[in-house]
C-alpha cells in the first residue's frame, strides 16, 4: 500500500487484536500532545518494529499535517489501515483514543453528579492550567508557521475576527480567505519524492470514502435542523468540528466552544474544567469531545460515545479517501502554499482562543495570575509533565481558595 512499507514479517502484524494491543499500550501511555506522539510512533514502527522506512513514515506524517483533523490520530489511523485493512485501522483508533476518553467520561460524570463536593479552587486550579497549555501552544506553533511578516499579519488578523465576529461562521470564512491569501501571496516548494511508492490503494475506494465525507458534512447539519433529536445534534456539530479543524490538537479548542457553550449545551465554567483535565490524560486531545457529549445534560456515556465517534470520523474518511491520491497531490505546490496560509490563521484563531474564553475565564486574581505563570514555566521551561502540572494547579487552586 501506498506510503507503507512492512518489514515485520510475522502473521501476527497484521490482526487487528495485535494491532490493538500495541496501540493500547500506546494510549496508555503516550503523554506530551500530538508532537510527542508522532515520536512515540516513530519509535515503535519504524525503529522498533520496521513496519516503514523514516522516509515512508515522514511522508505519512507531511499527509496527515495536510489533512483537517488530529494528525497525530490520522498517522495511528493509516498504519492500521495498511497493517489490518480497515478493521486494522479501527483496532488502532480504538486502542489509541478509548482510554483517554473513558476517563473523560468518568470525569465527567463525576462532575455531575458530585461536582458540589470537589472543592472550588480545584476546579478553578483547572480553568487555570488551560491558560498555561494554550500559551504554550500558540508560542510553538507561532514559532512553526509564523515566520515572516505576511504569515504574522495574516495570523493577528484572524485573531481580531475571530474576536470581533465570534461565530463558527467567522472561523469558516477566516479559514478559506487565509487559503486564498496563502495561494495568492505564499510561495512552496512541492516535496521531492525520495522512494517510488510500492503499492496503491484502490482508488475507487478513496473516492467513495471522500464523497462521503463531503455528503456528511453538508448533510448532517440539514438533518439537524429537520430534527430535535440530541443525538443527531451531537453527530452534526462533533462532526463538522471533526472535519474544519486544521492545525489539530489545541485548535479545536475556539471550534468546540463556539459550537457548544452559547447554544447551552455545556456551560463555560464545565468547558473549561473539562479542558484543564484533558490535558492530564494520555492519548488525543480529541478526545475532549467525549467529556463535551458526556456533559450535555441526559446525555451520559452515550452522549460522550456519540461526539467521539463522530469527531474523529472525518479523520477516517480524510485519511481512507486521500491516500491513494497523496503521491501526487503532495507535489503540487499551490496546495502546499494555501496550506501555509490557514496554518497562519489556525494560530491567530487560536490566539483569540487563549483570550476569550480562556484567560477572561481563568484569570481573576492576582493568585491566578500567578499560578498560571508557575504553570508556564513548569511546561516550558521545566519540561515538567502535562499531567503533573494538571495534577499542581489544582492543589495550588485549593490552596489559594483557602488563604
């Protein structure tokens, strides 16, 4: 198959419950966001268990960046895809995604139902250390796609809409304008191909999988409308976020709170705890959507099951459908150039995030202000775990309520 190339020949490679067990593993324990867990795949495939060259693994990473959606989660999605076929690709999604969500699920019920017994300050120290993890994530991806002068204004500027228009419309268009900007303005050089390709999947399939993400996405909403049905509305707004989403990881953060938190379906005070916690669980940040679905009231491990499945089927869909087609869509350097504009906008829109609702939540007091500091130094400059700094601000939260 294309981009993959197997050298671990045993029968066993290729069941999924195999491929489950290894990513399970991996679920488990593959803390540090999606950079990190590109590491920790690359470790395991192409270092330990061969199943693709470096250069076939890079070019499966450079897809999946391209690519809406997690990339770290698409990149898992695509080596059990070409491991297992298609029940490869869910064994790996399942093993990669479940655990994390299963405890955001619990988290969340948690929180309904004892919620008055978990002191303030801890919920707040949650609030709080979200501050810390977007700083840190738009400084590091500024650093990657904002380079220049033009990439920088086109980034501020989308940050200002999105502020001034704060609407999921808003973020639609900002994205397509930095397209078209990225296009007209930005030059790329198209990637040379360093390995002839091996295989290819079929591309019939890729386009039957494609054309059915296109249906979902403009069909989806208009059966949401027709209906009052919970779950339907859960479906249309976890998968439309699912499949606007550039950048991944933090990103989906500004998406995910215009979609749920003005229309009530959870409030701002649980969005936020709910982020805080996700960042001291294992796996895709993504899965953040199960905690949202648990959370809407009546809705339960159904609600949280719903909104994950559906947040992340564009991914499938993205990744079964273009891969075939990579090879050469990969050299053509118009595409590259408008993905180099919506990745400038993504961080603007993320920088906008980190104001409203982020900090204007979070930060009240000088305490707070001062807590989210010793969170940032803990990430960026300490390399302290994500989940050890989670775990700090909520006992600092509490210990600051108490003074």
């Amino acid at each position: 198959m294309v981009l993959i190339k197997n050298g671990d020949n045993s029968a066993t490679a290729t069941r999924p419950w195999m491929i489950f067990l290894i990513f399970l593993r991996l679920g488990l324990t593959s803390f540090g966001g999606p950079v990190a867990h590109l590491g920790y795949f690359r470790e395991e495939f192409v270092v330990r268990r061969h199943w693709l060259s470096p250069q076939r693994y890079a070019d499966l990473v450079a897809l999946c960046q391209f690519l809406p959606g997690p990339a770290s989660s698409q990149v898992g999605m695509a080596l059990g895809l070409a491991q297992g076929g298609y029940r490869g690709a869910l064994a790996a999604w399942c093993g990669f995604t479940l655990p994390s969500a299963m405890m955001l699920i619990l988290f969340a019920s948690g929180l309904a139902h004892w919620q008055n017994q978990i002191p303030a300050g801890v919920l707040h120290g949650l609030k709080v250390v979200a501050v810390a993890v977007v700083i840190q994530a738009v400084w590091g991806m500024a650093g990657q796609f904002c380079r220049d002068k033009r990439h920088i204004s086109l980034m501020l500027m989308a940050t200002a809409f999105s502020l001034l228009w704060p609407a999921v419309l808003t973020q639609l268009v900002v994205i397509l304008v930095a397209a078209v900007t990225g296009y007209l303005l930005f030059r790329a050089t198209p990637a040379a191909v360093a390995e002839p390709e091996i295989n290819r999947f079929n591309h019939r399939h890729g386009v039957f999988w494609l054309l059915l993400f296109v249906v979902l996405l403009f069909g989806l909403p208009i059966l949401a409308s027709a209906s009052s049905d919970m779950a339907i509305q859960l479906l249309d707004i976890f998968y439309r976020t699912g499949a606007l989403v550039f950048g991944g990881g933090h990103v989906v953060l500004p998406l995910l709170q215009a979609e749920v938190v003005p229309t009530g379906l959870v409030s701002n005070e649980t969005f936020l705890t709910g982020y805080g916690a996700a960042q001291a669980v294992p796996g895709p940040l993504f899965t953040f959507a199960a905690f949202l679905g648990a959370s809407v009231p009546e809705q339960g491990w159904l609600g949280g099951f719903i909104a994950l499945t559906a947040i992340f089927l564009p991914s499938f869909l993205l990744v079964a459908g273009v891969l075939p087609f990579w090879e050469q869509l990969r050299r053509f350097a118009p595409v590259q150039a408008a993905l180099s504009g919506i990745n400038a906008a993504v961080v603007g829109m993320l920088l906008a995030a980190l104001y409203q609702p982020v900090w204007t939540s979070a930060v009240q007091h000088a305490s707070d202000f001062v807590l989210g500091l010793m969170a940032l130094m803990a990430l960026m400059i300490w390399r302290v775990p994500p989940w050890l700094v989670v775990v700090g601000c909520g006992a600092g939260g509490w210990l600051f309520s108490l003074i």
